[in-house]
C-alpha cells in the first residue's frame, strides 16, 4: 500500500510541471485573416505575455471571427466570458461611445500625430472605457488613414460629386461625406466587392492593406489618399478578468499590450508600402492627396460638435479635442 502510494506521489509531481504550467488562459479573438496586421499584432501579444510572465499566462488567438463578430465578442468581455479582442474602433462606439474620438474626421493627418495623439488619449480614456464597457485598452494599434478607391479620378471635392460611395455603417463616416456634398451609401462589409463589380457603388473607403487583400484593383482604377480617418483599433482586455489577475500579471499585460501595438504599427506601415506597390503593379492610380484637401477638412471639422454627444459628452470631446491639439505642436 505504501509502495503505491508512493509511486502515485511521485507520478503527481512529475505531471505538475505539465499540468500547471499555465495558471491563466487569455483568449484573444480579432477578425481579420493570419495574413493582417491585426493578427501580427495579435501573435506578438502572444509571445510577450508568454515571455513577461515567465509562462504563468497564455494568449490563445481566435482569428476571423470565430468567437463570434466583433460586437458580440466585445459584449463578452463585458461579461468576463472571453478575455481579450482586438477590434475595429467603430464597433466599440455602440458599447463605449468616448471611443468615437479617435474617429473624429480630420484630427489627425499624419501618421506620426496620430500615434503621439493615441498614446496621449488611452489613460483618460481607459477611465471611460472601464466604466462604459467593461474593458480596458492595452493599446491603440492603426492600419493607415482609410484612402478612397474610384472608378474614375478623384483629385478634388468637385470629383466627388456624383458618384456612389460606401461608407461604413457609423454616423460620422456618413455625415462626413454628405458634408462633400454627396450622399453616401451604408453598406455590410460582405455585399461592398460585389456591388463594385457590379456598378451599383462607384467607390468605398478603406486603407490600402483591405484594397490588397480584398482585390479592389479588380474593381477599381483610382485612389486618392483623404485623411479624414485612420483605421484605430485598441487592443482590449475585459476588465473583470483584468482585475483578477495579480499585480505581476497585470503589469507583464499592460507592458505587452504597449510593445504589441508598437510593432503592429510597424507591420502596418510595411504592409502599407507594399500594398502601394501591388496595387499599381496590378493597374491602379495613385493620386495621393486632393488637390483642395483644405476643404475636405474644413467641412468635416466643421462637424465635430454634432458628434459629442455620440462620443462621450461634450465635456469628454473638449478635453480628448485638446489633447489631440497638444500633440500636433
């Protein structure tokens, strides 16, 4: 009796090390395929939480949504029930409104004010989120400024008239380009290449990494670089799993989070050149900015303060407004 209970002690401890070598599962769902920086982003998340927490947790990627859309999953978090997410900005606004500052069109027109503007803006605005959500940023990652794709040149806001456009499904997306004197077309993501095919839409906004990866150029011959918006997309972690975790833990999270996002804003910029470059190999024009691209942003500016209430209050927009400012100077 002794010698079996001995041999099963000794059997025990020998699983341990396998058995317990993860004490915390995070599981990371996004939307986007493996080839997309939002996955990139995701797997360097993967080996930094690894890495800073010496094993103890473990990120389990979910890419393609499929753990459900990117609205349901971040309801999840809210609950606790899944862990963490990387999603479009647009689809936190429902669940988080002060996120809609980061949509504002024309706060930013480089990428560099951007990223300075964003790391500016997660602390305070964490403060919202964790209330209105139940989640916290770990970071804001970007994909590029959304450029638009024609069927025919567009160098300035008269080129505009006239032709269908699909726009996201968010009011300042819509608002925005009523503002250019056209009326635009909410679309779902999935009927957008089919409606270019078939000349129902004329163009539709993205960045250059979709308008690769989704063969725009077989659809489309122009593309003019607007800066009303970057795709923004923060990193998330559901706040009730956030503060389950130990301190070790949370601070191992929060620094992967920063160095995840730093190096998909890298991957980002690197797959945006190469997009450029596919896509006139494959017969597109680029046109770069309009011609008038003072108008565009005169007009879409003009509209900030019909948004506050949308993004958080007005008190919020005023104090997120200036802080974006502050980092232009």
């Amino acid at each position: 009796m002794l010698k079996k209970t001995l041999v099963a002690s000794a059997l025990c401890l020998m699983m341990a090390p396998a058995a317990f070598a993860q004490d915390y599962t995070i599981r990371l769902s996004h939307g986007d395929n493996e080839s997309n920086p939002t996955h990139l982003t995701a797997v360097k998340f993967q080996e930094l939480v690894k890495e800073y927490t010496d094993g103890k947790a473990e990120v389990q990627i979910f890419p393609s949504n499929s753990l459900g859309t990117e609205t349901e999953v971040a309801q999840a978090l809210r609950m606790g029930s899944i862990e963490a997410e990387i999603l479009y900005t647009g689809n936190l606004v429902p669940l988080a409104p002060s996120a809609g500052v980061l949509m504002l069109p024309y706060a930013y027109t480089s990428t560099e004010q951007a990223h300075k503007a964003m790391d500016a803006l997660i602390d305070p605005l964490n403060e919202r989120l964790t209330k209105e959500a139940g989640v916290r940023a770990l970071g804001l990652m970007e994909k590029g400024f959304r450029v638009l794709t024609t069927n025919r040149p567009v160098t300035t806001l008269e080129d505009l008239k006239g032709l269908k456009i699909r726009v996201s499904p968010n009011d300042i997306a819509i608002k925005t380009f009523r503002a250019w004197g056209i009326e635009p077309l909410p679309m779902d993501w999935a009927e957008v290449f089919p409606a270019l095919q078939q000349r129902v839409i004329d163009g539709q906004e993205n960045p250059y990494t979709t308008a690769i990866s989704s063969r725009f150029f077989e659809v489309q011959s122009d593309i003019t670089e607007i800066h009303y918006m970057m795709w923004t997309g923060p990193l998330l972690i559901s706040e009730r799993a956030f503060q389950k975790y130990p301190e070790d833990i949370q601070q191992a999270l929060l620094r992967a989070g920063r160095e995840a996002v730093d190096y998909g804003r890298q991957v980002s910029a690197e797959l945006t050149e190469q997009s450029k470059a596919e896509l006139v190999k494959n017969g597109m024009t680029l046109h770069g900015a309009p011609k008038d691209e003072e108008k565009w942003e005169a007009a879409a500016a003009a509209l900030w303060p019909e948004f506050y209430d949308q993004i958080g209050g007005e008190e919020w927009a005023t104090q997120a407004i200036e802080i974006i400012k502050a980092t232009g100077k």
